[in-house]
C-alpha cells in the first residue's frame, strides 16, 4: 500500500493546478531524513516562533483576535471565515489560502479518486464497491476482520478504518472493546459543521467569468457586513440570505472541468442538520419539502453570488445542490461533518498538537487505525493520504518485527 500512495503521490504533483507544489508528506523516511539540513537552513529562522505557534491551536479566532481588536462587528467577520470555534492557527493560514494558494486537480476531485483506485488496482488491489461494512470483528481485544451488510466476512491481521468515528465506535466495534472511558469522551465531542453547495454549469466562457471574479477562483461574498455566524444557523429561516459564501470557480486553472466555451460555478455556505426543522424531513425520508427547500436554498445563494457575477443566474445550464443530510446520505459522516471532529479545542476529540499530529489514528482496540479527517488535523484529502500512510508504514514495520496481529 505504501507503494501505491508513493506512485499516486509523485503522479499527482503533474496533475494539480500549480506544478510548483511538492507532496513531501509522500517522502520515505530517509528521504526526509537527508533533505532535513537544507530545510533547517531555508526555514530554521521560524522555529524560533513554534512555541507561540503552538499556543494557538488552544484558543478560538475570537478570543485571539479580542487581543488586537475591539469592534466586535469586525472579530465576527473574520471569525466567520473559518469553522465554528477554530483555532486562531486554523483560521489565519486559512484566509492567507484564500488569496490563491487554493489548487482544484486538473480534472476534478473524481479525477483523485480515480487515479487512487487505478495505483491500487495496478498493484494488485481489490476494491469492492457498493459494499458497507457494519461490524469490526474482534478477538481477544483485537480487530481481526470486517463483516459486510450483505453478511460477508473478510479477515485480516490489522484493519485500517476510513469512516466515521462516531459510528466506529457506537456502531461498529462490541461495546466491551471500546473502554467506558473512552466511549464517554468521544460522546461528549462535538462535529464539524456541513455545508451546503450548489454546483452550477453555466453557459459563460472562462474568460468572461474570470473578469468578473477578478482572476481569483475562490472568492467570499459577505451579503451582510454583521454576517450570521454558525451559532445562528439552527434556527434563523433566513440564515442563507445573509450567510457569507464561497464562490469557487475551478474551471479558471483548470478550462476542461466543463465544456469549451462553459464554465463552473461551486457556491457553498455553512449549513447545520437540524435547520429549519431537521429541513423538513420527515420519518427520516426526503419528501417535497425538503426538496422545495434546498431549490430555496439554492436561488438565494445564486441571488448572493450575482453580486459577484452579474447575470448568473440567467446563465445557468446545470444545477445540483447538496444539503448535510446529502453528505450524511453519501459519506456516512455524522451530521454531515465535513472535516471530523469540531475544530473547536474546548469540544474536540483531539485538541492542540495532538490532532495536528494524528492522535486519532491510534484506537483503543489492538491492531485497528482510524486514518483520514476524523484522525487528523485540518481534514480535507491531505490528511486522509497522510494518515493512509502513516498506517501503512506502521503496518509495515511492525510486520517486519514479526508482530502478525499481535
């Protein structure tokens, strides 16, 4: 496994937006090893700094920011850019992103995930698709196999899980495995908020959309200067008219993401399961209400972005919109988290340094890993190859000292 990810890693540095950017995550040990001189000589000037940095990952961007600014107006808008909660290391990096250090993949996101599955089936690798695993088996206090939904059973000398925390260990696991100590702390953690998006297909030519977007392809729209926050997202049935937005447009460094003369329009709003009543679904089943509501959802969005973009809406060729309970439907994830656990370090699982550092990768139950956004810090595909990884290379060297599943 540690092969196909090098393989894919080294491919993608050709395929995404700037070419510039190297995947040292994907480096060997030894590979970091000897490039670790010549880092310390173009970077060392920063250590001095890492405590002070470090600080940061234990206070929220609001209370930071309170440090140097006294409008609260202001504190809010900034603070309204990141997740509910995040940490001021978070939040800062993030906004200095947005000024286009932001890269979609030549190709789309389903272009990653294709070149994923073609490295692991080149070596060798089975993916089974439409296939859910609903139990960890355990032995002994060991994760030994998986059983299916469809009653299958495969067995392994250590399993690598990808999905949800939460249902790993209330779901997934016997409940005798997972230590009352741990089980309480994980329940008492809070998620990452979900999102709503609306990907559009519109009839404009690249150049044309650029203009208007001034050249950036990811752009935050404030409807209101007093923006309302994630804390008013449950219950305000006109949150989405004056919630801030992101208009990311990727066909601006990648034109092939839509036809010749088409573009791509990506708006997307924080966004909570329980808006409006849970949206309106009822019995847990998606009826006309709940459809009528995301088509709501989506026009006062557009009516946002047509501020950015003049004419938009009648310009549009394609829509799909996706709501939390969409990417619960779709992924699994709890409320439709979108990066894990909470970034906020007064409610998350793995706070500080020990999330930048994959602690959730460890689990209570012997020879089982938890990889990706529920492992680590700041979630996203980096951190689902990183952790991948990760698992892999401990995997590896725990085989080569003969420890096979003990």
């Amino acid at each position: 496994m540690i092969s196909v990810i090098r393989e894919f890693s080294i491919k993608s540095v050709t395929e995404i937006g700037n070419p510039e950017i190297s995947f040292s995550v994907f480096k060997s040990f030894s590979e970091i090893i000897t490039g670790y001189p010549a880092w310390i000589k173009d970077h060392g000037r920063h250590a001095l700094g890492f405590g002070r940095f470090m600080e940061l990952f234990t206070i929220p961007i609001g209370e930071y920011l309170r440090r140097f600014i006294s409008d609260q107006d202001l504190i809010n808008f900034i603070a309204s850019m990141g997740y509910r909660g995040c940490p001021a290391s978070f939040s800062m990096p993030f906004i200095y992103c947005l000024t286009d250090y932001f890269y979609p993949a030549r190709g789309g996101m389903q272009a990653v995930s294709d070149a994923m599955a073609e490295a692991i089936e080149g070596h060798g690798g089975r993916i089974m698709y439409d296939t859910l695993v609903d139990e960890i088996l355990t032995q002994g206090g060991r994760a030994v196999g998986v059983r299916t939904r469809a009653g299958d059973v495969f067995h392994a000398s250590y399993i690598v899980n990808n999905g949800d925390a939460m249902r790993t260990y209330r779901d997934m696991l016997p409940r005798e495995v997972v230590p009352s100590t741990f089980r309480k702390k994980i329940e008492s953690c809070r998620f990452s908020e979900s999102v709503f998006l609306t990907y559009l297909g519109v009839d404009m030519p690249t150049e044309e959309i650029s203009r208007a977007v001034g050249g950036c392809p990811h752009v935050i729209v404030m409807p209101d200067y007093r923006p309302g926050g994630y804390d008013d997202v449950e219950n305000n049935p006109d949150y989405f008219k004056k919630s801030l937005l992101m208009v990311s447009v990727p066909t601006i460094h990648d034109p092939g993401c839509a036809p010749a003369g088409k573009s791509v329009v990506v708006l997307q709003s924080g966004a909570h399961i329980k808006f409006n009543e849970n949206w309106g679904i009822t019995e847990g089943k998606r009826n006309a209400a709940y459809r009528e509501l995301k088509d709501k959802i989506s026009k006062q969005l557009i009516a946002n972005a047509e501020r950015l973009i003049p004419g938009l809406s009648g310009r549009i060729e394609l829509k799909l919109t996706a709501s939390p309970h969409t990417h619960v439907r779709y992924t699994l994830n709890s409320d439709g988290a979108t990066v894990g656990w909470t970034y906020n370090p007064y409610y998350t699982a793995f706070p500080g340094a020990k999330g930048l550092l994959g602690a959730g990768m460890f689990t209570p139950v012997k020879n089982l890993y938890q990889v990706g956004h529920w492992a680590m810090y700041p979630g996203g595909a980096p951190s689902g190859f990183m952790t991948g990884r990760m698992a892999s290379l401990l995997i590896r060297a725990r085989l080569k000292m003969g420890f096979l599943g003990r």
